[in-house]
C-alpha cells in the first residue's frame, strides 16, 4: 500500500500550488483569490526518491455556511484517509485563529503532521511562529518558486515507511468524463456510481471547480472517472476561475476515452448541449448521452422513442449513440449507465479487416455511384482501416478532393451502420491515386 499524504490549511496558503509542484503538472487550480478549491484532488507525487500519493483539500473559514461546512467535510474526509499530513500556513500573514482552529482539527486526527511554512522567499517572511501551532518543528518552504523542497522531502522521510511505491496504472483501465452545462447533477451521478459522498454537491451551481479523478471498479473492470466544472456559453463566462475550470475540463476530454454529455431530462438537447456533445465528437472521444433527473414528473413523459429520433436530429455525427435516463439523486440507471460506457469503449476500440472493408466499398459504390464531375467520373479503388480509437479509414481513388459533401456523409453512415459503430466519431481521410498519365511522371 502506498503512503497517502493530506494538504491541509486556511483558504490561500499555497496548498494547491504546492500539490501541483509535488505532483509534477498543473493540476489544481491556482489563483490568488482564496476559495478556488473546493473538492479534494488525488494525485501522484514524487519528492526525491519518495513516491506517495497526494491529497489537495479545500480551504474554507469557520462561518455556518452551507458549502463551508460541506467543505470542511472533504477535508475531514482526507485526513481520514491520509497517512501523513502536510500543515500549511502563509509565513508572511504569520498564524491567525483560522489557523489555530484548522490546527486543533488535525491535532484531533493524531496522524503525524508536518508543519509547512509556505512563501518563505521574501525578507518580511518567518517560519518561526509556526511553532505556535504545537505541531513540531515548521519547514521553511516557497511552493511557488521550489525552495525549500530539500527540508520537506528530509520530514516527510522520517514520517512515512520505507518502502512507499506508487501502483503502476493498469492499461484496462477505462477514463470517463462526465461533462455537461452547470448543475446537471454530474457530482451527484458520480457520488452514486461509486458508493460514497466523495465529490462535493449541493444546489448552488458551479461547484465543482477543478476536473476532479475518482477511481471505480465494477466487477473486473476499472474505471477512472472525472467530474468537471459546469460548461456555460463562451459569451457569458468572464470570470479567470471559471475560464479556469472550462480549460480543465477541456483537458479531461481529452484525456478521456468515453464522455458521458449529462443533460437535463426536463430541458434536453439545448443549444448548449449539443455544442457541447459536438466537442467530444470532434476531440475523437467516444460518446454516451445521460438523460439525468428523469425521475422528475415533466422528464417521465419524455419516451425512449422521442430521444432517439431528437438525438440522430441534432447530432448525426455520432449517430446512434447510447441514450441512458438516469437519476442520480436516487441511483436510477447506474447499472445501464456503465454497461453503455463499457459498450462504446468496445466500439471504440473496434478493427475491420481490409478484405471486409473493401467488399463494403464495392457494395456501398454499385448501390450509390460517386457523381461525375466536371464531366469526368470519380473512381473510388481502395480503402482501408488506419487505426482505432476512433475508428478511422483512408480512401484512395481518383479526383477524390472533388468528392460532394453528401456523398462523404453517405459513405460515414453507410460505415457505422455496416461495421455497426454507433455513438462514436468516424474519420474518413482520402488519397488521390498515381495518374498514370501525368507529364512530370513520363
């Protein structure tokens, strides 16, 4: 087992920066306005030859609110689950009374603490009022700037077993993204999926900040699942952090494999949506709707017949893709759910033979003909499939640029329906054969 280390603190001290410094890659969000984080982050760390995992956690103030106290719940989860924790506070702001209350939290925990005095790099900066915690003696450290890491690395040392490896991750794992426009209910789908309250939630749109990793497993298979920050229209976002978020959740599309677009079951496929679905398909990701909150009066009118004909309507691309209807608050549908990612992971995946694809071609060509051209006919000879994942052809012939946008269409569809290769983006490439008659060749 590896060893687990928690970054806890009051709001801005650095914890994020210094997880993202750990970790390697900027993962965490980092801004200098306190609050960014607000879920806790896994991640894998490495600091000399130690290797360990890594826990960011929200910072938050002792004032009642709601998402505070939800907050602070996360935090407490961590330090649970943590081997070692890692003490944050701002050298420069000296200890405050949040500090002193976030102190006696972990002192309750009775893990073994290490005292970081954070942005350690300026004259006016002191670790010595650290000692005020009673938590042993602080490290002098500027997450920011990678000073100090020598005395960190020498504490958590002393603290954590020899041996402290990081599990090599499996290739059979399964990287799903669940994205969606703000509170779709994608922290609540994923709460359910794996069992347990590990994603922040509530009412409050926008929540969820950072494109936060859970792992799950079902059966013998394993999943690595990313809930993301709240989509918007581009139009209406002009806040850093949010710009922020939506960079993040970019990137966990792709880095994913299958997406899951969480929509609305009482507002479906809005403008929104589809613009969002029509990314994932352009990112090459293979795509699963969930119909989220049909449990509500208004979505149970909504018929599995309707959804399919609005979802082939407004998204042809990725014609024929799984629609699942899904409750998250009460864990209706999971089940289907994960079978639907499990099947477009497959299709995905999926290889023809070239003979195979070349008897398509002749078929597909005697039934339809490529319209002449300028008086000239277009003469498709060959294709064959260069990759998976998604699945992707190149055709060669001749004059295959002049090619009409429908026929291209006509040739995808005929593809998907023929190689049955619903739900996932198809890429068609094409190649102009020699012309035997060409001046520069004689």
């Amino acid at each position: 087992m590896r060893t687990i280390v928690a970054i806890v603190g009051r709001p801005n001290v650095g914890k994020s920066t210094l997880f993202n410094r750990l970790v390697g890659k900027r993962v965490a969000l980092v801004d200098d306005r306190p609050g960014v984080t607000r879920d806790r982050r896994m991640g894998d760390a490495s600091l000399g030859d130690l290797s360990f995992g890594v826990i960011d956690t929200a910072g938050f103030d002792e004032s009642s609110d709601g998402l505070n106290e939800r907050m602070q719940a996360q935090t407490e989860t961590a330090l649970q689950d943590a081997d070692v924790v890692l003490f944050l506070m701002d050298a420069r702001a000296g200890i405050t009374p949040t500090d002193r209350a976030f102190a006696q939290l972990v002192r309750k925990s009775g893990k073994p603490v290490v005292v970081v005095a954070n942005k350690c790099e300026g004259k006016s900066a002191s670790a010595y009022e650290g000692y005020e915690l009673g938590l042993g003696e602080p490290v002098a450290i500027s997450a920011e700037h990678g000073e100090g890491l020598a005395d960190l690395f020498a504490a958590l040392a002393a603290l954590m077993p020899e041996e402290s490896e990081l599990p090599e991750k499996k290739e059979d794992t399964i990287r799903v993204a669940v994205v969606g426009r703000p509170n779709a209910g994608k922290s609540t789908l994923i709460n359910r999926l794996i069992g347990e309250d590990r994603l922040l939630t509530g009412p409050e749109p926008g929540i969820t900040r950072d494109a936060i990793a859970v792992q799950f497993t079902r059966g013998a298979q394993k999943f690595e699942i990313y809930d993301t920050a709240g989509m918007r229209r581009r139009s209406k976002i002009d806040d850093k952090i949010e710009k922020l978020s939506v960079a993040d959740t970019l990137n966990a599309i792709k880095f994913a494999e299958v997406v899951i677009v969480l929509l609305d079951a009482e507002k479906p496929f809005e403008e929104q949506d589809l613009r969002i679905a029509d990314l994932v398909v352009r990112e090459g990701r293979a795509l699963v709707i969930g119909m989220n909150k049909i449990d509500l009066a208004e979505a149970k009118e909504v018929t599995p017949k309707k959804l399919r004909e609005e979802a082939d309507h407004w998204l042809p691309q990725a014609r024929g893709m799984p629609i699942v209807p899904v409750a998250g608050l009460i864990g209706e549908g999971m089940d289907k759910l994960i079978d639907a990612v499990e099947k477009a992971y497959e299709v995905w995946n999926r290889r023809a033979s070239t003979s195979t694809i070349n008897r398509f071609l002749q078929a597909a060509v005697e039934q339809n003909p490529p319209p002449a051209v300028s008086g000239g006919r277009i003469k498709l000879r060959y294709m064959t499939q260069t990759k998976a994942r998604p699945p992707s052809f190149v055709l060669f012939g001749n004059r295959t640029s002049a090619l009409p946008e429908s026929y291209v269409r006509y040739l995808v569809n005929s593809l998907r329906e023929a190689f049955d290769l619903p739900g996932v983006p198809i890429r068609l490439a094409f190649r102009e054969s020699d012309n035997p008659f060409d001046k520069d060749r004689r």
